[in-house]
C-alpha cells in the first residue's frame, strides 16, 4: 500500500490533469477505430506518448513473425499491414523497483445503426455524470486511466523506478493477436495491467473463445420447384441448432468446474453474421455463418473444437443433402485458451493495497464469461496479468458509456499501484 504522503500527492496530480484526461478521453472516442481502420487513433496515440518524452516504437502486425506462438489465432478478410500497434518505453536509470506493462486496447466493435443511439456514436458527449460513445467504456476509458496515471506520478515529481512499457494494442475483440505482437517483439516485464472495464474488480478468470465460419453449400434452383434444390440457409440453421444442444451439454459440465460452477450459463454460442443466396426467387446455393463459441478455462483448445466439428459432422448427417456434400468449419479469428489468475500473488497484493487505499473497501474478484489478453501473459510468458479497470456500461452495445467518476478513482488507484509495484524516484 502506498504511503500516505506520496497517495496524497498522486490524489492531487490527478484532480490537476482531470480536465485534460477527460478532454484526451473525447479525443480517443472520437476515432471510428474498428478493425482495418485503428491507424489514425494509434498514430495520435503515439504522437501523444512522444510528447512526453517516451521511446516510442510504432510498428504494423504484418512485421511481426508470431503464427508459430502458442496464442496466435488464424486471420482472414483483415490486412494486416494496416494493423497499427504502439509501444512506449519508460526507461529507469536504475531497476531498484519492478518492471510493469501496461497495455489497453483501442480497436472497438461496430457500431451498428447509428440512429438507435441516443448520441451519435463517436461524438462523446458527456451528462451526469457519463461519457458517451462506442468504445468510451471497452476500452478508450481504461488506455486513458493508464496514460493519467502515469501523467499524475510526472505531475507530482515522481517518475517509476523501474521500466514502464505503455502499450496500445489492436485486435483484441477479434484475435488477441496485437497482445501477442508486443511479446514476440520481445517486450517482458514482472506484471502486466490491463485496465479494462471491470467495475474496480480483480478478473479472477474467465473462459476462453473460439471464432469459426460455417460454410454451407446447396443446390440453386426457381423457388417454383424448391422442392427439386436445396436451401443452404436453412441447412446452417440445422447446424446452428446442433452447436446449440453442444453448448448446453457444456453448461451442464460446467457446473462441475472449479471456478464457474456457481455461474449460470458460462459458455455461450453466439451465431453473428450470416450471409448466403443470390437472388429471392432462387433457393440459396450458398450460407457462410460467422459463429462465437466459449469454453471452460483448462479444456484444451484441441478438444473444444473438436467438439464443435463433431456437433455439425453429426448434423449434416442427417440431412441429406448435406451426409453427401459435407459443411465446411474455419476456424477463423479467435482461439483463446481460458486464463485462471491464481490467487496471491504478489502483483495482485500490491493491486489490492492500492485499490484499499483509494477506494477504502476490499477489492474484489469476477468471474468473465468473455476473455480478455492477460491469458498471453499468463499463460505463456509467466508474466502474472491482472484485469482490473473503471466502471461503465454497453460494451458491443447501443449508447455505450463510461463512468467518469469511476474513472477518476481509477486513476488513482492505478497511479498508486504503480509508485508501489515500480518504486519512484524523483522525475
């Protein structure tokens, strides 16, 4: 736990900045970043961090060799060569504390119609309270109360005493790729925050996700005679219904598991998108279904997918169209393992005492039935990732929102937990 004079101090450093974080923040917000499209936002963010003073490496996923690493999930219909990442190093004279990484994303999901939301999406307009637009609260709040928090040690003439790494990633909502890039480019610290929305709780764990394309083929014929053809829409819905029994017999195992037994449902299938035919009188020669599936953290990767190969193997043979013109599965996107964060270590002890002191009450721990990118850390570089971030509401939803208060608290908390976790010197 911090002492009292140097929390004061950050306290005071952040009541100064706040104005200008929540004016940095409706700048984050305001850039559309969605996928193939975060170049504009990273190179604003990465002139930022080079105005204060830090190293900045800016580079693209295309330079990065990482398909042979544990984690690296498959990629289709992006180019990677647009996929901007931005890393800035802290650097301490002398390692007398611990090294740090933190890391936010600032890719987010699609919008969707723009006329359902209250505000327009990428125009953060700030009531009572809360910060409106897509991203504001997954994760453009918590990549602001890390840069903050950092800002707060400088403004109180503190600097860490230990090497920083200030990482802004792409690809998290869809691959986790752009985590893995800074790791195989070889950036290494002794903990990892990653400050996404969790309401000021510890992410104690949280199941892992697969992405793949059902891919359907049928046989075109006048609607006149569908009887003569085969639809390929409504062939994948069989399938969809079939992934659908899959994953209630998995919620069923899973209240055996040591961490999810208490929660309802944990697994969960998601069908997202779904395109097929050509024309409206023509039965559809063709469907491709974008799915999303959970599995429970310590299931292999290899036997969750085969799971799901079985399930739509067993479909297709009882249609019979498809017993003789079998379904395709991609897997494409996402294939992350679970990540359990063991309790008591000591990063998460340090996260504690600072989360006291701030906030005055216990942290406590969630359970995500999403995933998040501290599983490459944890998972595969002994690197203890801790997700802990402000509170807010909507992510993937209309009229997403951040929680300014939460945020400022945040702020601090994280600010403290760095001059605690890194040490300080003087600026």
């Amino acid at each position: 736990m911090p002492d009292a004079a140097t929390l004061a101090a950050l306290e005071k450093a952040v009541d100064a900045n706040w104005d200008k974080q929540v004016a940095w923040l409706q700048d984050l917000v305001r850039f559309p970043s969605l996928r193939g499209k975060e170049g504009p936002c990273q190179d604003w963010i990465a002139r930022a961090f080079a105005q204060r003073g830090w190293s900045v490496d800016r580079y693209t996923l295309d330079q990065v060799a990482m398909d042979h690493l544990p984690g690296f999930s498959p990629v289709m219909d992006t180019d990677y060569a647009q996929a901007v990442q931005v890393v800035a190093t802290v650097r301490a004279p002398e390692q007398k504390g611990r090294s740090l990484i933190l890391q936010g994303h600032v890719d987010v999901v699609p919008e969707g119609p723009a006329d359902m939301w209250t505000h327009p999406p990428y125009d953060p307009v700030i009531k009572d309270g809360w910060m409106n637009g897509r991203g504001a609260h997954d994760m453009k709040q918590g990549v602001s109360a890390m840069v903050f928090a950092m800002d707060a040690l400088r403004s109180a003439g503190l600097a860490p005493a230990a090497d920083v790494y200030v990482q802004t990633v792409t690809e998290e909502e869809c691959t986790g790729n752009g985590a893995l890039s800074t790791l195989a480019r070889g950036y290494r610290a002794d903990a990892c925050l990653i400050p996404e929305p969790t309401a000021n709780t510890i992410t104690r764990s949280h199941v892992g996700v697969m992405w793949f394309r059902l891919r359907v083929r049928g046989v075109p014929v006048h609607v006149a005679h569908a009887q003569t053809g085969t639809n390929a829409i409504l062939a994948a819905y069989g399938l969809i219904q079939a992934v659908q029994k899959l994953t209630a017999e998995i919620n069923q195992r899973a209240r055996a598991h040591p961490w999810f037994k208490d929660i309802a449902d944990p697994v969960k299938f998601n069908p997202g998108v779904i395109r097929g035919g050509d024309w409206g009188s023509s039965t559809p020669a063709w469907c491709e279904v974008d799915c999303r599936i959970g599995l429970l953290p310590g299931t292999p990767l290899e036997q969750a997918r085969q799971e799901v190969l079985d399930a739509v193997a067993g479909a297709a043979r009882g249609d019979s169209f498809m017993a003789n013109n079998p379904p395709e599965v991609i897997w494409n996107g996402f294939q992350a393992d679970g990540y359990t964060l063991d309790p008591g270590s000591e990063a998460e002890q340090v996260l504690a005492g600072a989360h006291q002191a701030v906030f005055g009450t216990k942290m406590q721990a969630r359970l995500g039935t999403g995933v998040n990118d501290t599983r490459f850390y944890g998972l595969y570089y002994g690197i203890t990732g801790l997700c802990y971030g402000p509170a807010g509401e909507g992510a993937h939803a209309f009229d997403e929102r951040a929680h300014l208060p939460s945020l400022k608290r945040t702020t601090l908390a994280i600010a403290a937990f760095i001059a605690d976790w890194c040490g300080t010197r003087p600026a």
